[in-house]
C-alpha cells in the first residue's frame, strides 16, 4: 500500500475538483493577509487523516504551520481541540472545505472499526474490510481500517482470488473452481471461495480450500462450520454483520468478520473549522 503517492495523488484530485481555475471567494483577500485557524470535533470519534489533511494545505501553500493536539488514531471526546494551523488566509479557506473532508470520512471509517473491534474483545475473530469503498479512496479508506484497529482484504482485483457463485457456476462447480485457481495462480495469490451451504462448505475442503467465506450463514451453521471444518482452513463470516450481531457471530468461533459497512455505511464526523486573523 503506497500511502505516500495515494495522498498526494487524492489530495491534488480533490483540490482541482473543488478550486478549478480559482477558488472565486477566497480571492477577495489581500494576498497578504495571514491568518490562524483552530479545528475542532464536535463528536466523539477515532482520528485519522492527518497526512491527507496536511498536504491539502501543504499542497497549495508549503509554508503553512500545522500543529496537532492529537495523535493519528487517538481516541477523542466531542469539543476536542485536533490542531492549529498558521499561513495565509487564502490558503486556509481555499483548503479547508477539501482538507476538512478527508479528515471527517476517514476519521468516521476508524471510528465505525473501532467500535467492531471493540465489540468482539476477547475473542478470536478479527474485523476485515471489504471492497465496498467510495470509489477513488479505496487506499484511504482502508488505511482507516487499520488505524481503527480492523484489518485489509486485497486491495483489488489484482491482488487475491475470491472466488464468488457466479465464478463457481461459470466454472462448472466448487472442485472444478478450485482446480483452476491451484493450476493459474502464478503470482500464488491467496485464495478465497465463499460457500452458502454446510454442503458447499464440505465440498470446498475436500477439494483443498484454506480461506472460505461462509455467505450469510446463520449462527448455527457458523457453529456447525467450526465443528466440520475442524482447523483445516479458515472460515470468515459476513453478511447481515452489524454492532448488535457481531458479538455473537465472533462467539461462535469464526476467525474473521468482514464487514462492507465499514466504508460503505459511514456517517462523517462533525467537525468544524474557525479562523481568525493574525495581527
């Protein structure tokens, strides 16, 4: 994961998309005029987007002085100071709006981790992510992810084999699947299959399978997939995963959780920015 070049790549898009040939208001001021500006979250959250917020000012003035009160991923509660930044007024309001948004949805994709990591404690299973992401912040978001405490599944398409049911009826069946992704694998992706049925799931680890996606099952059949599975690959439950069903699903002894609302279903987290000027 190429954080550095994800940042500023994301960061220079979303500038363009928002200033254009010229942020109009903002060019009301003296060019002169410099100004501070203190950023506040009005709710409790986990935070995270520092670097993307950083080089939204940074990109556009290098000059500017960002001072942080709070640490990358630290937990917060609501009316907490989150930093102080110094420059010229032009560069801070031309910023804000951008610099503002990464900080509030990747703080809200940490925060929703979080609060699943939280939920499952003390047992075995992990929190994962999915490839539900808003389209062109994938790395972003998973970046959140982890700084919530969850973990990453393969970034795209490239990067690992999940074999889903319109692969497996396209292929002509669990084994024949299986088959073909132990005979074309070159790169020795790691593969996944999703099974939706004790019977598939049977199939799946009798032809070999080590990572299985049980697809909606429900808590007993999760029961009765530990049981049968016995160790021999690795079971990951999702669907209909939410904070009042993942303590449950994690008790029943599943190694992972993947979750798609995660970055799908997010709520920003309220933030504000104040400004003013410096005599």
């Amino acid at each position: 994961m190429n954080i550095a070049s994800e940042i500023h790549n994301s960061v220079r898009q979303a500038l363009a998309e928002d200033i254009g040939a010229g942020d109009a208001t903002a060019s009301l001021l003296p060019a002169d005029l410099q100004a501070r500006a203190r950023v506040i979250t009005r709710e409790p959250a986990i935070i995270c987007g520092q670097p993307w917020f950083e080089a939204c000012f940074n990109q556009l003035d290098s000059t500017c002085q960002i001072t942080w009160h709070v640490a990358e991923g630290q937990q917060v509660t609501a009316d907490t100071l989150l930093c102080e930044i110094s420059g010229s007024a032009r560069s801070l309001l031309t910023a804000e709006r951008t610099a503002l948004n990464f900080l509030q949805t990747l703080s809200a994709v940490a925060t929703a981790t979080h609060r699943y990591v939280e939920a499952i404690k003390g047992s075995r299973a992990v929190i994962m992510d999915t490839r539900k992401t808003l389209p062109g912040l994938r790395l972003a978001e998973k970046y959140a992810v982890k700084t919530g405490g969850g973990e990453n599944q393969r970034i795209g398409l490239f990067d690992g084999i999940l074999i889903k049911e319109n692969h497996i009826a396209a292929a002509g069946g669990i084994t024949a699947v299986l088959d073909l992704a132990k005979r074309n694998n070159p790169g020795n992706l790691p593969v996944q299959i999703e099974v939706e049925s004790l019977a598939e799931l049977d199939e799946a680890l009798q032809a070999g399978a080590k990572l299985i996606l049980l697809d909606n099952f429900t808590l007993d059949m999760m029961r009765e997939a530990v049981a049968l599975t016995a160790g021999r690959a690795k079971l990951e439950a999702s669907g209909n995963v939410n904070l009042q069903t993942v303590g449950q699903i994690a008790a029943t002894g599943v190694d992972r959780i993947s979750i798609g609302g995660l970055t799908k279903h997010i709520q920003a987290i309220d933030l504000s920015m104040r400004l003013e000027l410096l005599k």
